[in-house]
C-alpha cells in the first residue's frame, strides 16, 4: 500500500472515530456517503471498505474474502447464476465489524454483553449498504437481502429477525454454512483452527439437533467439500 493510501485510510478511520462519539449509526452513515461519493462502482466502494479492515482488523478482512472465495466455488458447484452478487456478499458480510474494531480483535471469548453488541454488525453493514444504493439499486437490494440475513438460523434462533425456513433467501442460507465453515476452520485468538473433517462434524451435529442450517444446502455443502472442493 502506498503511504500517502495508508495515510488517507488512517485520517478516514480517525474521523470516523471521532464520529462515533456521536453514535455508531451517525458515523457509519458518514463513512458510506463517503465511500459512495468517493467511487463510482459498488465492488469499489466495498473494497474502500475492506481496506479500512484490513488495516485495523487483518483476520476479519481475510475472512470476508475467504468467505466470497468459497462461497462463489460452491455457486459454480450448484450451478447458481449471480456469481457478483455472491462474490460482494460475502465481501461484504461482515463489514459493519468496522464499527466494533475492539471487539473484532478480542483476544478471547466475547461476554454476553459484547456478543449482544457483535450482532449489531449486521445492522451496520445493511446501512453501509443502503448508502451505496443509487450506484446500482438493483444490486444493492439483492445484497441487503443476503448480507442482512446472513445471522438467521434456519430453526428461527438467528438473528437479527429470528427469520426461517424459506423466509430466509436461498443465497443467505448459503452464505450462513459457508461463513460458519470458514470461521471453525480459520485459527481464533481462543483456539486452534479445526480440520475439515471437524469443522463438518460439528456443523452435522447442529443440523441434527437444531437445524440451524439449511439441511438440503447443508448436504449439497458437504458433498462438495468431500469432492475435494477448497
Ligand atoms: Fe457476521
Ligand atoms: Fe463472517
């Protein structure tokens, strides 16, 4: 990154800093009509928005990109059209975390309170979303839809809206396997990365006991990880 890139990265995130004291909706309604008014494209303005991750919290960064890399291989795995829209979702699933950096970067377990706060993430990035609508409101709409429910359990135990079943999109009930995939399988500051076969274990279990995921888009998940898929 070039200095003068950095610099600017580090002047926004300070303003936006100092607008938080006014509370965390004023500050990130600023920081998307900025990043509307500073690009002309929304995978852009996103990824002015992924830098701003990037350079103060690295491992949610890479996870959101890790997210849209598996997330667009099993689309083409299932035949899906939309690739760019599922490419920004899950680019952009998580970037209201920019609002909550400390708790991002917690070394350890969240409390109750802080998780209570964490899912508030959502919210902030639907709003980060809606101020990019007038470039391409087409698009914007069809990523709110997945982006806003990527929380919700298929049981109804999500959040923010305890959606379920097919209330929930098709594309959201995708991304909410993959995200939860991605993260068992990526190294927390609490504990160790868990293996493939693990990580399938345990989102087996859950589809036994609670049906938090979709069981159909489960299965066609797991069968395309045992293929061998990354
Ligand atoms: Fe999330
Ligand atoms: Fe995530």
């Amino acid at each position: 990154m070039r200095f003068s890139e950095g610099l600017r990265l580090r002047t926004i995130y300070g303003i936006f800093k100092i607008l938080q004291n006014f509370g965390n909706y004023t500050a990130i309604k600023a920081l998307g009509l900025y990043a509307h008014w500073q690009y002309q494209d929304v995978e852009s303005a996103i990824e002015f928005l992924l830098s701003l991750l990037r350079l103060y919290s690295e491992h949610t960064e890479q996870h959101s990109r890790r997210v849209a890399e598996i997330l667009t291989s099993f689309a083409e795995y299932q035949n899906w059209k939309e690739m760019e829209v599922l490419k920004l979702a899950g680019l952009s699933h998580d970037i209201g975390k920019i609002a909550m950096i400390g708790l991002a970067n917690k070394n350890g377990e969240l409390t109750e309170r802080e998780r209570d706060e964490m899912k508030k993430h959502v919210a902030y990035g639907v709003v980060l979303l809606r101020c990019l609508a007038s470039l391409n409101e087409d698009l914007i709409g069809k990523l709110i839809e997945i982006v806003g429910d990527h929380h919700e359990y298929f049981d109804g135990s999500g959040y923010p809206n305890c959606k379920s079943g097919k209330n929930i999109s098709e594309y959201a009930r995708a991304l909410t396997i993959v995200d939860h995939y991605a993260a068992l399988t990526e190294k927390r500051a609490y504990r160790g990365a868990l293996d493939l076969e693990s990580a399938i274990e345990e989102m087996n279990t859950h589809s036994e006991t609670s049906r938090r995921f979709d069981p159909k888009i489960l299965e066609q998940f797991l069968n395309y990880k045992r293929a061998g898929n990354k």
